[in-house]
C-alpha cells in the first residue's frame, strides 16, 4: 500500500517527533543498558523501526554496522496494552473452551472510548488473537456499536496465556497496534514451538514460503498456494488483497508490520513486506481465501543477517 517514498518521508517525519520525546523517555525509563525506552512515551509509532537503520547498505564498516543494527533500537507494536494514549481495555472474562461475546473498547486520550475510525485492510479494526506458545491463532472482525464498544464471538480453545492484539487507525491518528493479555483457566500445558519450516499444510493446502525476515528492513517473503499439489490461480479476495500476513515474534509475541505487495494475480503466489525487529524466531500466519472459506497456514521462521550480511564477530558480542 505505501510507496518506498512514502515511507521514507514517513520516517523522516518520525524522526523529528521521536528527538522531541526522547527527553520526556529519558526522565521516566532509564534502562539498565543506559539506553533509552523513548518508544514508550513517543508520539509516532513504530512504523520507523528500522527504516532509520536502512542505510545497511552503504558501505559501513562492521563496526558502525553493529551498533546500527536495529536489535534494541525500537519498540515493535503489539508489546503495550496502552501507547500514544489510546488503552486497549478488555470488558469479557472467558471461560476457557466456551463460545463467549467478548468486548472491549479502545479508550482515547480524552479518556473516552474511542468511535471514530479509519479504515485500512477494508475494516476499521482487526482483532488478533493469539496463544503465548504461538499454537493457536485467530484473526477476526469485531463489530463497533455507537458507544465505541467492539465486541466479537470468541472461543479461546484450551487453557493458557493469550495476547490479543487490536490493530487499527484512530481517525487522525497513526496506526497503533496495542497488545492485552487474555487468561483461559485450567491446566495449562504450553506446547514447544513447531519446527522452522517452509511448507505449511492446511485442510487440501499446501503453502510453500519462499524468502526471508532480516532484522531491520523489510524482507520480501512470496507464499505459493497449492491445493492437491497444482497451483491455485483462483485466489479470492481477503481484506484488500490476496492474502493477510500475521507475524509474531517468539518469546513475546511481538507484532510485526506487513505489507502486502499489490498484485492483480489471484495466485498461486502471493507477496509480502515484514519487517523484524530483531534476530530470533517468528511465527507467521497466513490467511487466505479460496471457495468462499479463509484458512490460515502457518510457518515458524528465523530471521537471520542475510542478504548480504552475514553474522560476524563484530555483531555477536551484541546479543
Ligand atoms: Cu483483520
């Protein structure tokens, strides 16, 4: 959807606003590290991770490179349930395993709940919800009474820890995505991360990953849709595009930023822009559509220093 050029301009807007709040992070939270968390009490989000790191290839010595590299430098969205001053405020208590009309609102800066939104992805809210081992994950679409209230039909399947994500554009505002925690009570039995993996199975699909997320830019990942082992071609239509890529972060369910590429070809392949903010592993988790039902393959990928830049010595000292 944004052009290279917007988005540059974008960061450089950032920028500015993030020299203006960094003063304000540095009196509140002072971090071990003697770095400073001003992401925490910036204006602007965090679309610039990374971005104002993108200079990678010209020409720096491993030495500037390392302490470009953008591993601790921005806070990705998804880890704050409040930021920018809008609060993500989670209404319904579920019990696990049982269907439940689950409501929340956003509350704004002016202390109320937020009612006016943009639209982006054709919805004006796109609600994520996702178990802390990464093993179960829904995307839905909550709907907005006049009051601000969204509420949707949520079943969170087994006992656990979940996070759930609201991601969305306040009208006026920058693109937030704010995080909660949703508790399922029971017996909670947390399963290990699936393997890396780059084929994904669901119901007759196959899904092929082709690509790779490299810490601070945006890599270019191409998903190929197969069912019963030929191409699919006849893709339909989700959310503005052929497909809606989910990525989080292992360990904490860190939210990344995706952008599909516009194409006007209904499969097989369909292309993204995710940047991670880091080293590590990520799930991904594609929605597609074909014959009327969305389904969702998921992949566990590793985003290394690829493309060029290989670990060194120079970096390894930093993590
Ligand atoms: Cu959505």
């Amino acid at each position: 959807m944004r052009t290279a050029a917007k988005l540059g301009s974008y960061a450089l807007g950032l920028a500015v606003v993030f020299g203006g709040a960094l003063g304000v992070g540095r009196l509140i939270t002072p971090t071990a590290a003697g770095t400073t968390t001003a992401a925490d009490t910036r204006t602007g989000d965090d679309q610039a991770a990374g971005h104002a790191g993108d200079d990678h290839a010209t020409g720096h010595t491993g030495a500037e490179h390392s302490t470009q590299q953008p591993v601790t430098s921005d806070t990705p969205g998804g880890l704050q349930v409040s930021q920018n001053g809008y609060t993500l405020n989670p209404i319904t208590s579920i019990t696990t395993g049982v269907p439940t009309d689950f409501r929340f609102t956003v509350i704004g800066p002016d202390g109320r709940a937020v009612t006016d939104y943009q639209v982006e992805h054709d919805k004006k809210l796109h609600f994520i919800v996702a178990s802390r081992d990464l093993t179960s994950f829904q995307h839905v679409h909550p709907d907005l009474a006049a009051d601000g209230t969204w509420s949707v039909r949520l079943t969170l399947p087994k006992a656990g820890a979940y996070k759930a994500f609201a991601d969305f554009v306040p009208k006026g505002g920058e693109k937030l995505t704010l995080g909660a925690d949703l508790q399922a009570a029971g017996d909670y039995r947390p399963e290990p991360l699936p393997h890396v993996s780059r084929t994904a199975a669901v119901d007759d699909y196959t899904v092929n990953l082709a690509g790779d997320l490299v810490p601070g830019r945006a890599g270019k990942l191409t998903l190929t849709v197969n069912k019963d082992g030929e191409p699919v071609t006849d893709l339909q239509p989700y959310l503005g595009a052929y497909g809606h890529l989910v990525a989080l972060r292992a360990g904490d369910l860190a939210y990344l930023h995706v952008h599909p590429e516009k194409s006007d070809k209904a499969g097989p392949e369909i292309t993204f822009y995710a940047e991670a903010p880091s080293r590590g592993d990520y799930r991904l988790f594609l929605d597609f559509q074909h014959e009327g039902k969305v389904r969702t393959a998921a992949f566990t990928a590793t985003a290394t220093l690829s493309d060029g830049h290989a670990p060194s010595a120079t970096h390894d000292h930093t993590h």
